[in-house]
C-alpha cells in the first residue's frame, strides 16, 4: 500500500461555478435542501445537513459553468505538511492562502490537467442554529425532511485530457489507491477511480475525448437510501430538472445513480453504494475493458451518448 495513504482525509467542499446563479440557488438550496451558511461578494455557501464542517458548496456566479476549486482535507497537520511537500515536488503547486470561511491555512496547487485544487487540515465544525439544532447530538443539522435531502458531499468526477497522468499524479502526491479503472483497447486508461479512505471512492478522472483541460463531469451527493434517489427522480421531473439517466445501478463501483442537469449545466449525480467498502488492504485494482463497458451498467441499460460529451464548462464537440 502507499505509504501516504489515509494522509487525505476526505474530499472536503466543491466551489462550483454558475452562468445562472439564482437558478442554481434555487436549485441546491430549494431541491437538494442544503442550507445557506454565508455569503461573500458574488458567492454563497452552502451546508449538507450532515456535513461536519462549515460548508458543502461554495456556489460563486460566473460567465460560464464548470468547477472553481476542489478541496481535501488533511488528516493532519503533519499530514498536509507531508502533501504539500509531495506537491511541490511534482511541481504542481501554487502555494499558501487563506482558505476562506471556516478554514485555516490552505495550500494551493492543481492537478497535471489543471484543475485547481486546495488541501488544508484546520477546519471549523458546522454550529447549527437554533431552529436547525437536530434532535441527535451525533449529526451534525436537523434533516431537513424536504426535497432530496442531499445528506453529502460524495465524489467528485473529473474530465482529464490524460487520466494515467493525473492517476499518477493523484497516487504520488496525494496518496490516492485506485480501486478501479477502465483499459481501453488502444492500451491507454480511460477512466480511474480513487479513494483515500475505505470508501470505494472519492476522486474520479475520466478522459476527455475533446482533448480540452480542467473540465467537470459531475459531483455527486450522497443519499440514505435508493429509494431517496427514486424519490429524487420524481421531484426533478416535477420542477423541470433535465434528468440524463438513471436511476440505475452501475456496473462499476456497483453505485445506484440518479443523474442531472442542474440549472447552470452542471452535471449533478445523486448516489448510493450501500454497503459497499474497500477494506482489504491489499486491494487489487479492478479492470474493467471497453468489451465488458459494452454490457453497459449493471442491469444492461446503455450508457447515455451524453455521459461521454457532456462537461462543463462546455466546448466545441468535435466530430466522431
């Protein structure tokens, strides 16, 4: 195993970028039941009902969709100190900042495909105000009761004009394990899935066949149940939510997934694994080749011509 596996902690909030910012308010905070926590100039914070920390979300307005920063969180002040110096090394970083709202000393780098990226360890719980206050003192807010009821932040899912690099880079500075991934038959990587803990995982890096760098595919929450995503499906019909596809049950990774379009072209993904770990310690990464993508998911639906085109923020699509 990597030695510096288990240095990230988790994948800690998403600033996420939106051309329709009211829209897309209305949408997490409305249909997702995320709660405000802050404002700061054209951005919002938003809180997960069972997230820890000061926010989930950080929405800030923008001419065009995709996603501003991802941050991890340290295990520990060692930890980062031990991160920083691996990302550093591979030439990748920027360097220190405040992390803004509810956060301490941040560092700044991006990946070898140039999603920006943040890691820090200081980090400021969630308070929950008086109206909010659970009615268990092991959660962190009172569940909300309404609309999806997004319990999570879940995973991220990168586009990458090379996944075998930023796999590399993930594994080596960052401390990543792949749990699975996608051969192609050319031999290169088309997709790899890795965790820094025993979820099954956390970062995601798919290849964008436009060649373009520092897309989004999609960010994903977490639900309690299947039925939560089943449920969801019905309310983004109702409100006029583009459902992509789902709800289903992946192959890969085993996910039952709900997938949408949130209104500022944000692919959005609702999810639940179950049950489902990685807890050998040995784990071998699982392969999975383009003859065995070709079964589609689980139960044999296709998957979608837009999971493979559509990211954000968007570009010319060139002919196949």
């Amino acid at each position: 195993m990597n030695d510096a596996f288990h240095d990230v902690a988790h994948l800690g909030h998403v600033e996420l970028l939106t051309p329709e910012f009211d829209k897309s308010l209305w949408f997490f905070t409305e249909l997702l039941a995320m709660r405000e926590v802050g404002r700061d100039g054209d951005s919002v914070y938003l809180h997960a009902w069972d997230d820890y920390e000061h926010h989930t979300i950080k929405l800030t307005a923008s001419p065009t969709s995709g996603v501003g920063k991802v941050a991890l969180r340290a295990a520990s002040e060692a930890a980062l100190q031990r991160r920083v110096a691996a990302i550093e090394a591979s030439g990748h970083g920027i360097g220190w900042h405040d992390g803004g709202p509810g956060l301490g000393p941040t560092y700044a780098f991006t990946d070898p495909d140039g999603h920006p990226m943040d890691i820090y360890f200081e980090s400021e719980w969630h308070v929950p105000t008086a109206e909010s206050r659970p009615a268990l003192k092991n959660q962190a807010d009172r569940f909300p009761g309404t609309g999806v009821n997004a319990r999570r932040l879940d995973h991220v899912n990168f586009l990458a004009a090379d996944v075998a690099l930023n796999g590399s880079f993930v594994a080596e500075s960052l401390g990543g394990r792949a749990t699975e991934q996608i051969r192609l038959n050319s031999g290169k990587l088309g997709a790899q899935w890795f965790t820094f803990t025993n979820k099954s995982y956390d970062l995601v890096y798919s290849e964008d066949w436009t060649g373009s760098n520092g897309r989004l595919h999609h960010i994903a929450f977490a639900t309690d149940t299947r039925e939560d995503i089943l449920k969801a499906a019905d309310i983004f019909l109702e409100n006029g939510i583009h459902i992509e596809s789902g709800p289903h049950k992946h192959a890969i990774q085993q996910t039952f997934f709900l997938y949408v379009y949130e209104p500022g072209g944000n692919r959005i993904e609702f999810c639940n694994s179950g049950a489902r770990m990685i807890l050998a310690p040995d784990w071998k990464t699982v392969e999975w080749t383009e003859t065995d993508r070709a079964k589609g998911q689980a139960w044999g639906m296709k998957t979608i011509e837009t999971f493979h085109t559509h990211g954000t923020p968007p570009v010319a699509v060139p002919a196949h």
